[in-house]
C-alpha cells in the first residue's frame, strides 16, 4: 500500500480481528457462504471485496450476496407463518430470480437490490394491512387494493409486483391495480444547460471529480448508473483529439473539457490505498474492485446544484435536434425508439430528409 497507515487503522479495530481470526483458524470457511456466517455485514461486505480482488475468492456479485443476507434476516421478523411462506415464495420466484436476471447482464447497483427490498417490505405491510381488516390474500377484495393505495400511491407503487406476482400464482383473486403517472421532472431549458457547463469550466473550488461526472451528464446525456461503469480506457487520446467511448463510434470531446477530463486521469481519488490500486475506473470507488457508486455520486452533484436527471433530459433532447435520432443512439449507448421518439416529442425533422449526399 502506498499509504499503509489506512490499512494498519482497519486491522486494528476488534471485529476486523476477530473475523481474520476466524478465517484464518477455520471457524468460518474461506468461502462466499463463510463469510456470510461473519459479522457487522458492512466490514464482512468490505473484506469479501479485498479477497475477491486478490483472488482468494470467486467473482461474485455483491450487492445480490448482501441482498440474500438481508432477506435470510428479514422473512424471519414475520410472526404469521402463513404469510411467511407466502413472502418467500414471492421473493425465490420474482425478487431474486429477477436480480439474477440482471446480474448476469452485468454487476447489479445498490438502487437495485434497494428496489427489491422495497418491495418485499411493502408486501409485508400489505399483508399486515389486510389482517388488520381481517382479511388473507386469498379472500382480498378490490375495496381492499383500492384503500392500500389510498393511502399514499408513489409511496406504495412498488406493491404492484408483489400484486401481480399474487394473482398470476392464484394465491390471491383478480384485482384491479391503480395506475397513476409518474413522468420524470421536467428538463432544464437549454440557457440554463449552457450556464452549468461554464460554471464546470471556471469554478476551481468545485472538485474535478465531480465536474467531470456533471460534463459526462449535460454534454453527453448519460445516466450516473452508467457514468459510474465507465473505465479509463473509455477516454482515449488520438491524434490531439479525446474521445469518450459511450457507444459506437466514440463521441468527441470538445475544449476546453478535453484538457478537463486528461488532467482528471491523471488525479483520479481512491487509488492510494490496498482497495483500488490498480483500478482502471474512471470513478474508483472505496470498495476493492468497485467503482464509486451512483448513490453516492448523486448527492455530491446535487449539493453542488447540478441536477442530474433535468440535466439529462434537456441534454439528450438537445442533441436528437442537432443529428439524427439512430445516430445519436449509437454514440451514446441509447434505444434507437427511445430517441426517435424524443426527437418527435422536440420537433426534430432530421427524419424528413431524403438521404444521400446533400452538400450539393
């Protein structure tokens, strides 16, 4: 380690001790299921990153590990066993089998599994909602459904897949569930767009790391959960030119944000300590292995006054006005219907045009 006293700081501390100790004298075994045995779950969380960045253990996606640790200490806080039963059924059927889907397209996001523990605790207050009016979910009535929702439908939202889940398996009768809209905030106009990207460029007091993120979200429309995954080698430097590697073929940096994201390389945070030495994250994170999360990138851009998703959302409409629509996908890892569909909405006339070559 470059700068040991951080490491020599955390093996000091008794559980870390005694957790080494137990791996190391055989009384847990050096495995995911182990591990799993250990405790406080954040240090064990932090310990199984440093082994699996070393080798000692198998790749395995984080966040679903600390998920089925959570769920084997949640289901058994329900006294009813009936209900019990029901709850592990829905989360073995839908919950993980739908994180394992996703995990096998890549690493699974902490909003994720924070989705999905959202849902089984609302489905536990919905079942606790319904004994209240003495009722199971197999005798619930829409009158039932309808008063849940009454009660706060965003907050509930998520009871739809528990809902669904029940009457598709027939442990409850059909019923109707509510659908409001929920459409994102509005986008920021395009002066006030513009105004944030000069603020990126001459205000020094705001961390370069963050600068960096905000230019990656106003220039190039790009979701922090994707920012995140970026990896230094998605910014190349060729011929005098950068490029960021969001889709195909690479978007161009323009200046003076080119000077901006080369100096970032050169200073990027997390990498002086036993975690990410050798990380090739654009965002290393302080976990072994891990980049930075979007969790914790989007408080930091919201304190400084850069909003992300109304940034985001007047930035990609922007760019479906000035090409078009497919090629704008392409670049920036984008759903071709997705943004044709925006360059609609916008008044993009790009797909008007007769092709070929019109320079003439």
């Amino acid at each position: 380690m470059e700068r040991p006293w951080g490491g020599l700081t955390w093996t000091n501390q008794p559980h870390v001790q005694q957790n080494l100790q137990a791996l190391a004298r055989n009384r847990a075994p050096l495995t995911h299921e182990g591990l799993s045995q250990l405790t406080p779950w954040r240090s064990v969380a932090y310990l199984r990153d440093l082994l699996m960045q070393c080798g000692v253990l198998p790749p395995a996606d984080r966040h679903l590990l600390l998920f089925q640790r959570w769920l084997t200490e949640k289901l058994p806080t329900v006294s009813d066993p009936e209900c019990r039963k029901l709850l592990d059924l829905f989360a073995t059927w839908h919950i993980q089998r739908r994180l394992r889907a996703l995990a096998g397209h890549g690493p699974l996001t902490s909003s994720q599994t924070q989705q999905a523990r959202n849902k089984l605790c609302l489905a536990i207050s919905f079942l606790e909602h319904l004994a209240q009016r003495g009722r199971s979910l197999a005798d619930c009535t829409q009158a039932d459904v309808d008063t849940w929702y009454a009660g706060g439908y965003t907050a509930r939202r998520l009871t739809h897949s528990f809902l669904r889940w029940a009457v598709q398996s027939r442990h409850m009768p059909t019923v109707t569930i509510p659908h409001r809209s929920t459409a994102n905030l509005a986008p920021i106009t395009q002066h006030q767009r513009l105004a944030l990207l000069r603020q990126l460029v001459n205000r020094d007091d705001i961390p370069l790391q963050d600068r960096v993120a905000a230019v990656l979200v106003l220039l190039y429309a790009q979701p922090l959960t994707r920012i995140t995954r970026l990896s230094s080698d998605d910014v190349q430097h060729e011929d005098g030119k950068v490029l960021v590697r969001l889709g195909d073929p690479p978007s161009p940096v323009p200046a003076p944000f080119d000077g901006m994201l080369l100096n970032y390389l050169g200073q990027r945070p997390n990498t002086k300590t036993a975690t990410n030495p050798d990380a090739r994250w654009l965002f290393p994170g302080r976990r072994a292995g891990q980049p930075m999360t979007p969790e914790a990138m989007a408080p930091r851009l919201r304190q400084l006054g850069f909003p992300t998703r109304p940034g985001r959302t007047a930035a990609i409409r922007q760019l479906v006005l000035q090409a078009p629509a497919p090629v704008i996908a392409r670049m920036l890892g984008y759903n071709d219907d997705h943004t044709t569909r925006l360059a609609e909405e916008t008044g993009g006339t790009w797909r008007h045009y007769a092709p070929g070559d019109h320079s003439r």
